[in-house]
C-alpha cells in the first residue's frame, strides 16, 4: 500500500520497543521515505520492525534547507514520515518547523499517535491532571531559567518540564527558590528498566539529588499554585471578574467556579456576596 501525498508525524518508543503502535509500523512501512532526528538512533528502531526504507537526517540544525528538500518531494507526489529519537515529534523535538513549512503548501499532515513522556509523567504523577501546562526545557541560563519560573509562579495548574540529568538539581534548586516549597513528582525513565516515580516536595527531591547524583531522563511534575496562595483580592474585585465573564458569554456557575481559582475566594463566598449586594438594594428601593 502507497501512502498519499502526505507528511505523517509518528510517535516512536519513548524507552520500550513494545510501545510503538501498529498504526506507526505500518505508516514507517508504507511510507515513500523517513526523516529522522538522528538516522543511527531510528535505524535501531527501524532494524527491529525490519523496516526498510530511504531515511533522511532532519533536525534542528538543517531544519530549513532540509524541510524545503522534504516539501518539494512530497509536492512532487511522495509521503513523508517524521520520527524522532523518542517520543511524538514537535514535543520539544523537530518538526515544528516542517509542518508549518507544510501547512503553507497545503500539504495535509497526519499525527500518528503514541508515547510522550511528558503526558506518561503528568497521569502517573498524583498531582492534579485536569488543568496543566507543559513548560518544556528551561532555559540552560540562570537568568532564562528564573524569568520563565516568575512568569509561571502564580499558575494555579499543575506544570510539566523536562530536564536533563545533569541539569536536574540546579533546576529544583531555583524551582525551589521561585515556586516555593511544592509537592512534585519526577518520573524518571519511564517504560525502561530502571523506571522510577518519586512523589516528594522540591526541597526534600533537592537534598535527594545533592547527595546522589541523578541518572537516566526525567519528567519534573510541579503541583500548581495553590488559590489561597494566591494572593488576596477584594471580594467585590472577585464578584467584579466573575460579571465581566457573565458578561462576555461566560455561564454563570462556570464564571463562578474561574472566578474562585483566580482570586482564592470560595465559589459560596462570591455567590453570597452577590446575592448580598442584590437584596441590600431592593431594600433601599
Ligand atoms: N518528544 C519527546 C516526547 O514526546 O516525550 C520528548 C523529547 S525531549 C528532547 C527529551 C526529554 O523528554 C528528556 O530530557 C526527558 O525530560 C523526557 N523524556 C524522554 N524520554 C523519557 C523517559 N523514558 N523517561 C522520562 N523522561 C523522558
């Protein structure tokens, strides 16, 4: 089976060869040719699933000439699937670029689902799973690395960051600092051998890995702000955040319920105040 003129993002193992989909094989399989992160890690891959096809490298350093290579051959009529070391492709890993690059060709473009190590961390974590938001690599400079934190300190959802082993303890160290004392979970070499969760608080995963020098890759899974940390409005500033949401389309219990996690006010707080100012002016009528 030839696949159409399409570009097909495929989500490899992120540890375990077992966890590539059959879906992902018979794309890999089907293709006209492979672009690989680094073709020496997918040959293995490749090797295992006796797959056999052309592959070229596309990475971060030749993504541009490279992703226009790619265009024009799959516009002359060939498909094309993206692969990286491990894990979905675009999540922290090339590919981006390509399929904005297709997009603008029109090119349709095809995710081939399977394992992400940060969404594997996040459901394993036993923090809130509801709400987050997936913070990447900070930045490998102490300054970057507090400005992204600042920016983020005051989020109420549970935040996802990878992080390099030998990063590790220095970014607890300024989660510490920034976010303050906070329940955390690190997954560390997930679906491997050496597959480890660790729920513990920043502080208590800092002292851990100043004595013992962390090994393998890491998810760092960071509880959110907590709303009475958050610092304390007026209650009429809450009701005030909860009209203007009413006002721009909002229901009225879902206005409530965002209006509570933004200011630290419980949902009955506001409700009472509201219903309090109501009645005071029918009084006064
Ligand atoms: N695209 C990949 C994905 O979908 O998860 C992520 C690639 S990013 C360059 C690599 C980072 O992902 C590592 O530094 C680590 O933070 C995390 N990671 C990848 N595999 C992992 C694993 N088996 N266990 C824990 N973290 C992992």
């Amino acid at each position: 089976m030839n696949l159409l003129q399409f570009l097909y993002l495929v989500a490899t193992p992120i540890g375990n060869l077992g966890d590539i989909s059959q879906r992902a094989i018979d794309t890999l399989c089907s293709v006209d040719f492979i672009a690989a992160e680094d073709t020496r890690v997918s040959a293995k891959l490749l090797n295992h699933y006796h797959i056999k096809k052309p592959v070229l490298s596309y990475h971060q350093h030749n993504a541009q000439g490279r992703g226009e290579e790619i265009v024009n051959r799959i516009l002359a009529g060939e498909s094309c699937a993206v692969v990286t070391d491990a894990g979905t492709p675009c999540i922290s890993d090339p590919g981006e670029e390509l399929v904005k690059l297709c997009a603008e060709n029109k090119i349709p473009v095809i995710a081939i689902p399977g394992p992400n190590a940060a969404i594997s961390a996040l459901a394993a974590s036993g923090l809130p799973s509801g709400r987050f938001s997936f913070e990447g690599f900070l930045s490998v400079k102490k300054t970057g690395r507090i400005a992204h934190l600042n920016e983020i300190k005051d989020d109420a959802r549970t935040l996802v960051f990878y992080e390099a082993p030998h990063k590790l303890l220095r970014t607890l160290k300024d989660m510490c600092e920034v976010l303050g004392d906070r329940r955390v979970s690190l997954a560390r070499e997930l679906t491997k051998i050496h597959e480890e969760i660790v729920r513990t608080t920043l502080s208590e995963a800092a002292a851990y890995y100043e004595e013992n020098t962390p090994r393998g890759e890491f998810v760092i899974v960071v509880e959110g702000k907590k709303p009475e940390d958050l610092p304390r409005v007026d209650l009429s500033d809450a009701v005030k955040i909860m009209e203007d949401l009413i006002e721009n389309g909002e229901k009225p219990a879902a206005a409530a319920r965002r209006a509570a996690r933004e200011t630290g006010y419980r949902k009955n707080e506001i409700y009472r105040h509201i219903t309090g100012i109501k009645s005071d002016s029918k009084k006064k009528m």
